[in-house]
C-alpha cells in the first residue's frame, strides 16, 4: 500500500487526551507527507510529547482519528505501531549500555532458526543498516555504552529501519551532539528522506527547523495553531508568536556595567584533569557571568564537576571567598557556597519520582531538621516561596519532578540552589530542551542572580547563547583555553574560528 494522489502518509484528525485534571491534546491535526522532514514545534506543555506518544502506540487517544497510508489504524501499543512501520526515537535513548550494535538493533525481533537465534545473521542485517545510513565504520560487536552520543543516534535510527520504518519520530535528537554531529546526522535524514522515509523532528532550535525542515506544525496548550507552514520561508518571529501567544524574541536581558572592585569570589588556578583539561585558570566576581564556549569534548562540563568536587583535580586550586576548597570533595564545595546545575538534569540533578519540594530542599535538608526529624511543613513552606518566586508551573510542590516540563524542571533547580543561597552558581546547559518563552525566563533569572551577587559560570553548546548572557567568555579547545575577554569584544564567528583552529587570540 502506498500513499496516493493528495492523501498523505500520515493524518492525525482531532486527537484528543486527557488525564486527570489535564486536557493535554485538545483535537490536534498533523499531515505528514512521505520522504518530508516535518517539524513540530511548541514551547514545553503544549503537547508535543503526547502526541508522538499516541502516535508511538504508548498512549490511547480519547477522541480523534489516525489514518496511516491511506487506512485508518488503532495504534494498541508500540509494537502495533512499530509493525506498521512507525517508529520513534525518544530525546532519552532507550539502548541497552550492555548489549551490543547488532543485538540493540535486532532486540526484539532477533534473527532466529527453529527456536535459536543466529547471531551472525544478526550482525550482517546490522552492518548493512548502518552502511545505508552512511556508518559503516560502527562495528556491530562493539558495545553500545561505549559509543559516542551520535553513534547511539544512529544505531537508535538503525534499529527503526530494521522495522522497516515509514515514519521516524525524532525528539530533540541533537541535544547531545556538537554542530559536526548534527551535521552528520542531518546527512543522514537527507538520505533517508530521499528514500521516501517521513521523518517528524521536533526540536528547540530554530536554526536546525530552517537547515532540515521542510514543513512546520506548532502546537499551543495542547491545539494545532499552525499546519504545513513552509519551514524556510515563515519568519522566526511567526513561529514564536504562534507558540507563545504573544511577540519573544532571544532577547537577553540588558547587561549592567561590570564593576572591576566587586571581590573575586571563585577563583580556579592552575586546574588540570588528566587527559580532559589542563592548565585552566578563571577568575569570577561577584555580580559576575563568565561563559565557557567550547565543542563538546573540550572540557567544558568537566571543568564545572571538577570547580563542583564531582572530579577529582589531578592539578591545580578552587578557592571560593577566600576559603581553598579540598579536592573531589562535593560537600565541601555546597559549604563553600557552590552550586551546580549540571548538564543531564534529569540523571545527574533531580530525584525524578520524588516531589518537587524535596527536590528543592536537597542541599539544605539539616535545615528543616529537629532531634533527626524532617519538619514537612518547614520544608514546603521554602518550597512554596522559592517556586513561587521562580514561577514554577504547575504550582503544586507536591507534584512529582517528573511531570514538569524541561524548562520547570530547570527552575526547581535553581530554586534548590536559591534556597541553598550560593555564592557561586555553576550552569551546564541551562537550557537544553527548554522552548523559548521559558529560556527568555531563565536568561531573566540568571541576570537577576548575577545582579544579587552571585558568581555565574555559564557553559552551553549555542555560541549566541554564550555570548549574550555572559560578560566575560573563555573559549575552549581539547581542554585549554585559547581565548579570554569580554563578551562584547567577540563574534560567533570568531569563536567558531578559534575552537575549530585552536589559533590564540
């Protein structure tokens, strides 16, 4: 069965889903056209995640119909929706770290004689899957966990060819890439798109809607707002009132004058890991927000675990106000006054099943502690001030972490950190997967952080991030630090120069 005339691989038709309490999807239309990138595009909360669940098989619409190839299906659970050929790439890869290329590829559905599997067959159906998605040198005995974030991708795209996909979902696939790898992967959808494969991408990047996409759908409070626009011809500033409801640029908070009398209050010298970084020295004020512009695997992140006593220094001094803090020693640091907001905040920062006053509370529960006792009530009385004043939404600091959407979750963080009153605020990522109208938020709160007198050290992949937030910006490459002033003094494309070249400025 192919798709014919004007009818389209994919159509989604006033899908509805509700949980208790919350109409998530409120009749959301989607057309997908075979060998398109469609993208869909809403801030955190609209819906996007339901509905590529309900199209994955994972939920169960309420109301509406989907009609795949010219025939309208029920989508009963994944494996339904994998068997007739779509298939969905989570942002949180589903791979098994233990198993390898080939039995990730074939897991489930396992090349088999009589009863036996045939590992063998296994590893030739496998070779040939990432020789058509151009990756050929990706041995299929090689253990998954000890591939690169781009090499999971592609394995993950592989293992939905080996279904035989149609139709590949993709949530926020380049989260963890660095602008080579999205590269890369953008070769890939190409080839695969000129195969006849659709392809749904979502993503928080503009710039990545304009390079690969050739349709646009938005999602606002759980409504289609906008279907089919084409995707290099609607301006970004359509795109963001349609998702937002109202007029947001990027628009970075005003910086206010640097004072070169503010007290240095981090203070890194000489900081070395061996065989990640080296010879790193920085030096952050009060008032102060310094960026850290660098590839990924330049040392950037671990520069921050290292300043945070996550790593263990091979080399080299952390001194906050004053106070030289001891080495690989995470406690020591939260006394000194540091926090870390750290890149994987759903793995490394929050405790996901837990509400979101513990999360809060994590790093000052001696405080609401008598006689070995927590006191509940203490700890959601700050719980309650700190995600009011961050405007934390749902507004229930009962709710599990889980729920919130990316951008929430990060402002529990912060206000973890709030609660805690650091002195050094440590930022990996601050707003990875986070939609526009909450990064506009968070780009506000970290000004007015900075503005209280906190030491900011920023880290991200987005170079106008880097330069638009912070006042001063260390560039990095293969772990040393090749470029230091002031972020006005900067282009994007001057840093693009100096971490592809290592040429010192």
């Amino acid at each position: 069965m192919t798709t014919t005339g004007d009818q389209p691989l994919l159509a989604m038709r006033g899908i509805v889903k509700t949980f208790p309490g919350v109409r998530a999807l409120d009749g959301v239309e989607l057309d997908v056209e075979a060998g398109e990138v469609h993208c869909l595009l809403g801030q955190n909360g609209a819906g996007k995640s339901t509905l590529i669940k309900v199209l994955a098989g994972a939920h169960q619409p309420d109301g509406g119909t989907i009609t795949w190839r010219g025939e309208r299906v029920r989508l009963s659970n994944p494996v339904a929706a994998m068997r007739q050929g779509i298939a969905t790439i989570y942002q949180e890869l589903d791979l098994v770290d233990g198993l390898s290329v080939a039995e990730n590829i074939c897991l489930g559905h396992e090349p088999a004689t009589a009863g036996f599997t045939r590992p063998g067959a296994a590893k030739r159906s496998a070779a040939q899957l990432l020789a058509r998605l151009g990756h050929p040198e990706i041995s299929p005995a090689t253990p998954v966990g000890s591939l690169p974030a781009a090499g999971k991708q592609i394995v993950s795209m592989a293992r939905a060819l080996s279904h035989d996909a149609r139709l590949i979902v993709m949530d926020e696939p380049s989260a963890v890439l660095d602008q080579e790898e999205v590269s890369r992967l953008f070769s890939v959808i190409r080839d695969l798109t000129a195969q006849g494969v659709a392809v749904v991408y979502i993503s928080h990047r503009m710039e990545e809607i304009r390079e690969i996409g050739d349709r646009v759908t938005v999602l606002k409070d759980g409504r289609t707002v906008a279907a089919g626009l084409p995707a290099s011809q609607t301006p970004t500033s359509e795109l963001i009132q349609l998702m937002t409801g109202r007029d947001i640029e990027y628009v970075f908070p005003e910086r206010a004058p640097a004072d070169a009398s503010a007290p240095v209050v981090l203070d890194v010298s000489g900081l070395s890991h061996r065989g990640v970084f080296s010879g790193v020295d920085l030096t952050v004020r009060a008032g102060e927000i310094v960026g850290l512009a660098g590839l990924v695997g330049s040392g950037r992140s671990e520069i921050l675990e290292t300043v945070f006593g996550a790593r263990r220094a091979t080399a080299g001094t952390v001194t906050v106000a004053g106070r030289r803090l001891r080495p690989g020693s995470v406690r020591a640091a939260v006394a000194a006054g540091v926090g870390l907001c750290p890149e994987e905040r759903k793995t490394q920062g929050l405790l996901l099943d837990e509400s979101i006053a513990r999360n809060v509370s994590l790093a000052t529960l001696r405080t609401f502690s008598r006689a070995g006792f927590l006191r509940r009530s203490g700890e959601r009385e700050a719980a309650v001030r700190e995600t009011r004043a961050l405007d934390v939404r749902p507004a229930d600091v009962e709710r599990a972490a889980r729920t919130l959407s990316g951008g929430n979750q990060q402002k529990v963080l912060l206000a973890r950190w709030l609660l805690r009153e650091c002195r050094v605020l440590l930022l990996d990522e601050p707003t990875r997967g986070v939609d526009v109208g909450a990064r506009s938020e968070i780009y506000a709160l970290i000004r007015r952080l900075a503005a209280s007198g906190v030491a900011v050290v920023v880290v991200s992949s987005e170079v106008p991030e880097v330069l638009g937030l912070a006042d001063r910006v260390l560039v990095l490459r293969e772990g040393r630090v090749v470029h230091e002033g002031p972020a006005e003094d900067i282009d994007e494309h001057r840093v693009l120069d100096l971490v592809m070249e290592g040429s010192a400025a």
